[in-house]
C-alpha cells in the first residue's frame, strides 16, 4: 500500500443537482438508493408531493421546513430531462488513498476538528441558500482546523461536480470565500448554463412517446433548475433571428418562465462577475487555483430555435465564431464552453476528459491527476518544484480521437437500451466493446456512424456501462424503469 500523505488544508466535495439524500421526519425525500427515480417516473404523487414543496419558501434562506439533506448519493441515479449521476464513492477512495483525510459531519457542529467534508445540499433550494450553508460549514470547521493543525495557513479546497461548483463559486464571488480558498476544482459543472435545461424547462419531460407532466412542473419549480440556463446568446426567438439569452426573450415559452429566466440571470449570474463580485473588480483566477475539468466529445445540446408553441434544441451551435467553433460538443449534458469559467476564456481548462457527465468525476486517470494536483497545490513543494510543474499543469489538451457514447437516460422497462458509438478521428476496423453490470442479451450492429448495441433483459434500476474503442474508455449510467 502506498504511504499517504499529509494534507494540510480542508477539502469539500460538493454534489451535483440530484447528488445529496433529502429526508425529513416521514421518511426518504429523495434517495436513489430506492428506486425513487423511477417511481418519480411513474407519476407517483405522494414522491411527487414530497419533493415539490413551497417554491416561494425554499427560496427563503430562513425557512426551514425539515428536509434535512444527509449526504451524498451511493448509488448511480438518473435525474430525468437533466442528466444521469454517478455516485461520488470512487472520488472519496481516490482521496483517502492519497492522503491522510480526518472526515467530519457536517451535521456535528462540536465535532472534533476534521479536513474532508462533504457538503450535502437541498438541491431544490436557490443555489444562494446552498452557498450560505456551505460558507456556514466552512467557516465554523475551518476555524477549527487551523487551531488544531498550527502554522502553515491552511484553507480550504472545494471539488465540485456540475451544480455544485455554481454553488461554490457564488459562495467565492458574491460571499468573500475567496479570502479561505486556496483550489477550486470542478467536473462539469455549468458555469455559463446548459441548454438542457432551456429544453426541459420550455418543452416539459418526454420520454419514450410518453410526457411526463406532473414530473416537469416539479423540475419547474425549482429556482435552482432555472439557475442552470445559458447566460449566453444561443436562442434564436424565430427561425433564422437573432440568437439572443434565454433571459432577453420576449415572452414565455412553454412552460418556460422568463421572468425567472431574467431573474436568474441579474441576481444569480451576474453577481459572480468580478465588477460585481466581493473582490472589487479582480478575477477570481488571480485569487484563487481555478482547476475546470471539462467533458468534451459527447454529443451535446449547443443551441435553440422557439417556434409557434415549443423550443427545438440542436447540437449545431449558436455563433461560427472561430473561437466557438473550437467548443462544439460537450459531456452530453453540458456543453464544452459553457463548463469552462469566464476567467479562464483565454487559458482554457485544467483537463480535458472525454467522457460523460455522469461519471467524468469517477474515471481513474482523472483521478490520479486531481490527486496530484492537489499534492503540488498545497504548499509542500513550494521550495522544491522547478517549471515542469507549470508545463505539466499547462498541458491541458483535447483529445485528437474521442468516443461519442450517445444512450438515453431512461429507458422502458421491456425494451431494449440502445447505445451508438461514434468514434472521432480514428480510422480503426474493431468493433467497440461494450461492458455492462449484468450478463445479459447483446446485438450489436453497423451504422452509417459506427456502431449501435442493443441491450435486452436489464432488470428495473439503474445499470452503469462501459464503451472501450481505439484507446478511448467512455462510462455513462442508465435507469430502467
């Protein structure tokens, strides 16, 4: 077994959009680990009823209406019309392999001091609310932790995946987070939006010929859903107009609201500017190590056109911009541009994984390089490291061949799951090959593309799966139901 290292500083891991466990005094809110997707799915109203709650006051900072969020998920889940999750337990193994971590309860406020936390959050809550709790659990814990380790200046490092770095950097930019921070790690998370998000919002769920309405309004209540739209132009308000924010649309379409979209837009968004932000005009990547880890390779939605009644989105993007033009895919859920922060516009990413939103923070390699960033970042190698650590940390480049696995998120039960494999600047003659959590029946076939599975006999749950081709490895999650 390797020796661990010391870390001096504290880390907190933040969830994506779907990632923590919601309870309250009745029971299970929200936990995946029970099928709930699924019956979400199935239009079961009392789930429905328990998650919805009180748009008005889960917007409120002091409502508290006893649903406790208890941590993170530890079993893969699809959150339908968003994404699918992965669970966050290969990120804490990879961390406790490499480093001597003391855990802590976010929940324990006299707890004995500690340097790994992870931050559960309402994720139905304004994304605002979250940051005031994690900036509550920080402050209180990392006081704690500079009094117990003594000298050295410890502060604190935040891993996010997806939601859960706009929840982080709301806490950075508008709360003064910056002053305690000392790396800023994220894994696809949306800094500019997701066009996903304007599709469901605007169209409703619908899923296999079937619309799931009750499940869409639910998804439309939440304000954090709405935090999640572009901030960019990338909507054309008719067909061949002029692409425009979601947020400068001039009315409602569907069951897109968009004086939430503006609201969003002016108070979540735009207060993490730096001419906004609590560190008067500078950029956060000059306060802060800003490490993104972007998805790219993966089919992803770029763009939309409203028509009469509905929104259609394309993966063609908005702008033939050269410098766009560069950001044409994404991990299937968030686009490659938008996952890159607006201070970084000039830099580019810390690290290139082509792979899928729902599991790019669980690939080994880009653990074994967070791991080792960390390492570099905390101090220790301040008097010894020489400029290879720059060139390797500068290094950051796309991959010249990747691997679009294109999977629906949800998928009948019954059915068979359909996977297309599109490989990308290869010319190769093998097939793909295809490993998933259960033996059961696989036909695969040509396609103009590549190569198309279907899979038969998945049991009711969710399934990971893996794709290996021409070097590439690309993991995703599937729900039946």
């Amino acid at each position: 077994m390797a020796q661990r290292a010391r870390f001096k500083d504290m880390i907190v891991v933040l969830p994506g959009i779907g990632g923590s466990v919601l309870r309250d005094q009745d029971g299970p809110v929200w936990e995946p680990s029970i099928g709930m997707a699924g019956s979400l799915l199935r239009d079961r109203h009392d789930v429905l009823a328990r998650l919805t709650g009180d748009r008005g006051k889960l917007d409120d900072p002091d409502h508290r209406d006893g649903v406790v969020a208890t941590g993170l998920i530890s079993t893969p889940v699809a959150l339908p019309g968003f994404a699918t999750l992965n669970q966050y337990t290969p990120l804490r193994r990879a961390l406790d392999a490499a480093f001597e971590l003391r855990h802590g309860d976010p929940a324990d406020a006299g707890g004995a001091p500690a340097n790994y936390f992870e931050f559960a959050y309402d994720w139905r809550r304004d994304n605002r609310v979250s940051a005031l709790g994690l900036k509550t659990l920080i402050d209180r814990e990392l006081a704690k932790w500079r009094a117990y380790q003594i000298g050295g200046g410890p502060k604190v490092v935040l891993v996010c995946h997806s939601m859960g770095g706009l929840v982080a950097k709301y806490y950075l930019d508008v709360l003064g987070g910056w002053r305690d921070c000392r790396t800023f790690i994220t894994f696809g998370t949306p800094f500019r939006g997701s066009v996903k998000a304007v599709h469901m919002l605007a169209n409703g769920l619908s899923l296999f010929g079937i619309d799931f309405t009750a499940m869409s309004e639910v998804l439309r209540n939440f304000t954090s859903v709405y935090q999640l739209l572009p901030r960019y132009p990338m909507v054309a308000q008719r067909p061949g107009g002029p692409v425009v924010r979601v947020s400068e649309l001039t009315g409602n379409v569907g069951g897109l609201d968009v004086a939430r979209a503006r609201d969003a837009y002016e108070d979540f968004h735009r207060a993490m500017d730096p001419e906004r932000s609590s560190h008067q005009g500078r950029r956060l990547d000059e306060l802060v190590r800003m490490r993104p880890i972007i998805g790219h390779g993966q089919s992803t939605l770029q763009s939309a056109v409203v028509g009469e009644t509905t929104l259609s989105a394309s993966t063609e993007l908005a702008s033939d911009e050269p410098d766009v033009l560069a950001f044409g895919t994404g991990d299937g859920t968030v686009p490659e541009l938008s996952a890159l922060p607006i201070e970084l516009s000039d830099d580019g990413p810390w690290w290139w994984e082509n792979g899928k939103h729902s599991t790019m923070h669980t690939v080994p390699n880009t653990l074994a390089s967070l791991v080792k960033t960390l390492m570099m970042g905390s101090g220790g190698l301040t008097d010894l490291q020489g400029p290879e650590q720059r060139e390797w940390e500068e290094a950051a480049r796309p991959a010249e061949v990747t691997l679009d696995v294109r999977v629906d998120e949800v998928s009948p039960s019954g059915e068979p799951v359909t996977i297309d494999c599109v490989l990308n600047g290869a010319d190769v003659t093998e097939p793909p090959r295809l490993t998933i959590s259960r033996d059961v029946p696989v036909e695969l076939s040509e396609t103009e593309e590549g190569y198309r599975y279907r899979v038969r006999g998945l049991s009711v749950g969710t399934h990971e799966l893996k794709v290996d081709w021409a070097g590439c490895s690309v993991s995703d999650v599937v729900e039946v139901c």
